[in-house]
C-alpha cells in the first residue's frame, strides 16, 4: 500500500517537475523575446508606420501685434471673431433608423429649426436676410445632407452669446448642428481716422500681395513668429499632446507706438472734411502736423473722394505723392537768397509792369500791374512781393543772382533734402521720387531755374515742403518727419526711436528770424488774409500749381490744344503717368492749393501744411481759400485744445477712451494679467481669450471689476468672471 502512494507522489512530483521546466523554458524564451525586440530587432521600414501612433503637427499662429497712438489709445488691433456654420444634417441618419421614435423626434427638430429661422433675423439684423431665407438655407441643407452651411461670419462675442441661446444652438454641435469658427480679425477702432497711416497687409493666395502704412513696413515686427507642436492621434481619433516632442514656442506680435495724437488726427480730418465740402470739384485733400522741436508726425490726414463721392483714405498723398508745389516753393527761394546774403527784405527791384524783357516766353505778371496802380510806383520791396506771392519779383532775383551759377542754387535745394526721398516710417505703394532739374542735364535753360524759383520743374511731396517750414520755425534745425515712437513688447520698450536731424543749419537763426516776419506779414496782410483772425499768429504761405494732364483728359477737351509747361509731374490723386498741361479753350484746368506754416509764429509748438487737388474746373481754387481756412480751423483748435473734442470724437465712433495701462501689449499665457477695469467687454474678453482663458461675465458696459488680482500670473484654461456696471 506504501509503495503504491509512494509511486503515485513520485509520479506527481514528475509530473510537477516537467511542469516547470516547460515553465522556465517558456519564461526564458518570453525574456528572450522581450529583449531581443526591446534592443536588437527592429520593424521593417516600410511597416514601421504601423507600429507608432499617428502624429500631427499644430501650428500655432502668433497674436499680431496692437498700433498705438502717442498717448497710448488703440488704433489697431487684433480681436476674436467668430464665423458660425450649422451642420443642417445632424441627427438625420438616427432618426430615420429609428423605427419607433425617430419621426417623431424628427418632428420635434424641425419645429426648432423654424423657431430659429425665425430668430437668427433678429439676432444678427443682415440686411436682406429674413426669416424665408434662414427657413430656406437650413432645410434645403438638411435635405442635400449638407453638414458645413455658411450662417454669418464676422460675428463679435455678444451675438454669439445671443445664437447660443436660440433653438437647437442652444442643444450644441452634436444636438442642434451649431459650428463655431474662432477668428483673429483686424480691427480698427477709429474707423476711417488716419487709416492710411495705420495701413494694411493684403494677402493673394497665401502670397504677400501688398505693404502699406505702417502694418505694411513693420508687418514683420508686428506678426510674430509661428510656434508649433506635435498631438498623437489616437484609436478612437482623438487628439492628445505629444509629450515626447518638441514645442517650439510662438513669439507673439510686438506693439507699435506710433507719434500720432489721435485728438489732433480727429480736428485735422474734420476741418479737411468740412471745409471741402464747399467746392464740389475737390477730388481730394490731404493734411500733416508736425511737432517744431521734434519731427514728430502728429497727425497725417489723406482724403480722397471714391466713386460714390464719397471722401475716404484711400492714398496718401502727403508722403507718396511729389508734385510742383506752387508758391509755397518761394519762402524756400527766398530763404536761399537771404542766406547767401543776395537780399534783404526791404531791397527793392523794379516793377518794370511785371515783364521780364530778357524772357520774353514768359507772361506778363498781373500781381505786379495791380500793385503799380494801386500804389503809385515802379519799384518793390522783396517783402511786398513775398506777401503778394509775385512770381515776377522771384524769377527777377533768381535770375539776377544765380543765372550764371545755377548750380550754387539748386545745391541749397538738394541741402534741404528736396532732391531724394528720405527714409520713412510708412510704405506706400505708387509713389514716385522727388525730383530737382539738374542744370548738368541735357536740355536745361534758364527758363528751368526761374520756374524752380516760383514752385515748377520740381517735384516734393507735401510731407517735405512741411519739414522745410518746420526747419523755419526750428531756427533752422531740419528734423527728419517720423511716425514710429516705439516698439513694445509685454509693456516693455524693445526700441525706441528718437528725434532725427536731417541738416543741423539749413540757414542761420538770423535767416530763419527774417523770414519767419515775412512769413506772417503773408498771413496778416498778405494773400492768406483770412488767417489774420486766427486765435494765435501764424507765420505761412500759400501756393496754388497747375496740374498736368493726362492724355484721356486732354482728348475729353474737343478742339482743345496743349503745351508743355515745364517739367512733367505725376498727377497727385490720379497718379497718372508724366503729361502735359492744358491751355484749352474754355480755361478748364486742375489746381494744386496748398498753405503751410507754423504757430504760434514768434514760439512755434506746431508746423502744418493743407494740400487740396482740384478736378478739371473753369475758375481757381487758390492756397488761400480752403487750405487757408482748414488750416485756421486747426490752429484754433489746438492752440484752445478744448476737451470737448472727446465728447463729439465719442458720439462719432462710440470709442472708449484708452488708458496706457489698459493696452494689452502681451498675449502669453503666463504673463500677469492687466487691470482691465474701464474697458469694453470686447476689450476686455479679447485680452483674456488671447490668453487661453474661460471668461464669464455678468452686467453690461465697461468693466468694473475681475475675479483674478492685476500682476497675477496665470494659465491656460483658468476660469476669470468679469463684472460689468
């Protein structure tokens, strides 16, 4: 009996040992295999795919940098919008399976979806689209199976609140098919003010199709840079973070603080506005103030009518646009002569019946007959002939001192910056080169340089004819125009742009003192007269030019015939190509009218200058008219600066007056937060959105308080309610 269970253990325990050697050669076989998988075999390339899960790389666009104003109020800036898109089809396919419920549940979607036809025209008030025209969208989608039906685009935070509200989008995608597109849009919050200044970047096809203003020239400085990451997808096709990939961060935008003061800009282009309005033949007009000890731009105003009639900144004229500039160009002659010491205000010439005997191509000069008859003399002092703008006086003196040497003339012109374009803070596409004759040229006479006297045969822009003045009223420091102050970044200066001399003597205090007198003898007795009331003396003149034509317009002109008055010029607010001027028939012409000058005139603070284009018209339109009478406006205004401009500015725009503190100039996620009391919702929400934040708010209005402290650093995802007043 012994033997046999002693039998049987020693069976079992055979047993039981071949167990585990078959178990220990399997365990060793696994490791093996583990090992040899883990560090020697490698997959197939061609199928390594299949071993690896699927990644995407994730762009992430950078936050565009704001545009500032000199006191720090918002002129551009980047804000979410939300296009919105309904998938007409969802639910469809479960319904129709549904064999017990699906009809019904069918009947019930389609009574929402009438509800919200009838309600999407009274949230979003698009002109032409009535409850039948959502009725007809939504259901011509649900029965073409269309899953991507285009609702509204552009849309701010406020009516997407209200859509969300509505039948079915109040059910979210998957239930009610609502699709909501997050979008950086440009926005501009003063509307048309100095907007050709601010600029844009156009895109054609993902190519860089247009530079313009100030987002054209530092489009680099204000995109950023693109950042990127990796997400696995997964089995079931959803997104996770790749931890083992790299990030590259994305460098947000930076903010440009520009020199212009958004107040000014509002009186300068409402002045323009209002008095072009008085001659229905201005095509345009244009408008800059500079600030005397600095250069700095502090408003660049550039109208021009569009088809509809309309005025609106379509091209800037100031700084992209050279022209002969008229009689504006005499204070520069006379400046010349006073400084090589040729004349003196009190010299006098004779009237000789405004003829130039040795020249005789040239016309009789008018000015000068009406001022021998009504002053019983034959002679004129330089200065009577300064205020009265006579071409006859500066083409005698200019002829007389520089017709053997023009050269040392037209170098005075080229010390004063007016033969090439400078270096400036805008782009501006269409515009064409300064130009001074050369005496060197081929085909220069003498008629050259006594039309250059007067303000023809050159070509500078209204921008340049103002920094000539503004050196004047500089005591002959010339500094460089500029309309970039800073560039900033998280509410740090990166760089900052300070005031630039172009010539650090055009001519002597002694020589600037001269003709600032002169220059206001024009304004209090002169032909700008209607400046003599102004509320602060001003020092200026004023300029009136003919404008070449083009071809088209000299053939519109039947039995008309044309002659080659000077140098050709490209056609301020056409931009036409170089052509000839009219001397029709029936005396139709295009005039350039212009005045600049400075104020208060014995301690300047400011330089202007008012440039308005005529279109073909059968009287005149002179620098002391309009550009006069603008010009006055203005100088009123800011010599008074009444605070009552931001009320009316705010009626016009209703734009919240900014704080600097207020401007968000950083968008990363852990920067701290800024203190967003008294700004709009929109504000408010586009600085926490960009931040990756949850905002709630409660109340309407302007912010009055938030739940997370300014200065606190923050995260992506975390909650922020804003109350409202």
């Amino acid at each position: 009996m012994k033997n046999k269970e002693d039998k049987e253990i020693r069976r079992a325990s055979n047993v039981l040992s071949a167990f585990h050697v078959v178990f220990l050669i399997i365990a060793i076989a696994a490791v093996t295999k583990i090992v040899i998988t883990q560090y020697f075999w490698e997959p197939d390339p061609e199928y390594l795919h299949y071993f690896q899960p699927r990644k995407k790389k994730m762009d992430i666009d950078p936050d565009r940098g704001a545009i500032i104003d000199h006191n720090g109020n918002l002129l551009a800036m980047s804000t979410p919008m939300y296009n919105i898109y309904m998938d007409c089809y969802v639910l469809k396919e479960v319904h129709d399976a549904d064999t017990r419920n699906g009809a019904k549940n069918e009947e019930e979607w389609v009574g929402k979806a009438k509800k919200l036809a009838a309600m999407l025209p009274q949230v979003l008030k698009e002109e032409g689209k009535d409850e039948a025209y959502y009725n007809t969208l939504i259901f011509n989608g649900r029965r073409n199976k269309r899953r991507y039906v285009p609702i509204a685009k552009n849309i701010d935070y406020d009516v997407l609140t209200e859509l969300k509200k509505l039948p079915l989008y109040n059910e979210k995608q998957h239930k009610g098919g609502l699709i909501v597109e997050k979008v950086e849009t440009r926005q501009y919050p003063y509307d048309e003010l100095a907007r050709r200044v601010i600029g844009y970047v156009k895109h054609n096809n993902d190519t860089l199709s247009r530079h313009i203003g100030i987002e054209g020239k530092y489009d680099y400085i204000l995109h950023g840079k693109k950042g990127a990451e990796w997400k696995k997808i997964t089995d079931k096709k959803k997104m996770i973070k790749d931890v083992d990939s790299s990030i590259v961060d994305v460098e947000h935008g930076y903010d440009i603080r520009t020199t212009l003061d958004i107040n000014i800009q509002d009186i300068a282009d409402r002045a323009l506005r209002r008095n072009m309005s008085s001659e229905e033949n201005l095509v345009g007009g244009c408008v800059v103030v500079m600030d005397v000890e600095t250069g700095a731009v502090r408003a660049m105003v550039n109208l021009q009518k569009d088809k509809k009639g309309e005025y609106r900144e379509i091209f800037n004229m100031a700084a992209g646009t050279p022209a002969e500039p008229g009689s504006v160009f005499k204070a520069v002659t006379l400046t010349t002569l006073l400084e090589d010491g040729y004349v003196e205000l009190e010299d006098k010439l004779p009237t000789n019946h405004g003829r130039m005997s040795d020249m005789p191509k040239i016309n009789q000069d008018t000015y000068i007959t009406t001022y021998e008859s009504r002053n019983k003399t034959d002679e004129i002092p330089v200065i009577d002939g300064f205020k009265i703008s006579s071409n006859y006086v500066f083409r005698r003196l200019v002829k007389d001192h520089y017709g053997e040497n023009p050269e040392e003339f037209i170098n005075r012109l080229h010390a004063y910056n007016f033969g090439e374009a400078y270096e400036f803070d805008l782009t501006e596409s269409g515009s064409s080169k300064p130009r001074i004759p050369d005496p060197a040229s081929k085909g220069w006479t003498i008629y050259d340089l006594v039309s250059v006297a007067i303000g023809y045969s050159a070509r500078v822009t209204p921008l340049q004819v103002a920094t000539f003045y503004n050196a004047i009223a500089n005591d002959g420091k010339m500094m460089k125009p500029y309309v970039v102050e800073s560039i900033e970044h998280n509410g740090k200066v990166e760089k900052q742009f300070k005031p630039e001399i172009l010539n650090g003597s055009i001519c002597s205090k002694a020589t600037a003192d001269t003709l600032t007198r002169a220059l206001k003898m024009v304004t209090l007795e002169g032909t700008a007269s209607k400046l003599k009331n102004a509320k602060c003396v001003v020092a200026g003149k004023t300029g009136t030019s003919r404008i070449h034509l083009t071809a088209e317009e000299r053939r519109s002109i039947h039995g008309h015939n044309a002659t080659e008055l000077g140098a050709c010029t490209v056609v301020p607010v056409a931009m036409s190509r170089c052509v000839v001027q009219l001397d029709g028939k029936d005396g139709r012409k295009k005039h350039q009218a212009t005045f600049v000058g400075f104020f208060p005139a014995d301690e300047p603070q400011y330089t202007a200058i008012v440039v308005v284009y005529t279109d073909l018209i059968s009287h005149n339109v002179y620098g002391g008219s309009i550009p006069a009478l603008t010009f006055k406006e203005i100088a009123d205004e800011l010599w008074a600066y009444s605070p009552g401009w931001g009320k009316e500015l705010k009626k016009r725009g209703e734009v919240p007056q900014m704080l600097a503190d207020h401007i968000a100039t950083s968008t990363s996620p852990d920067s701290p937060v800024p203190d967003l009391k008294g700004l709009g919702l929109k504000d408010a929400l586009y600085i926490l959105e960009s931040r990756g934040l949850d905002v709630h708010f409660s109340g309407s209005g302007m912010v009055r308080a938030q739940s997370i402290p300014v200065g606190r650093k923050i995260s992506a995802g975390e909650n922020v309610s804003l109350m409202l007043k």
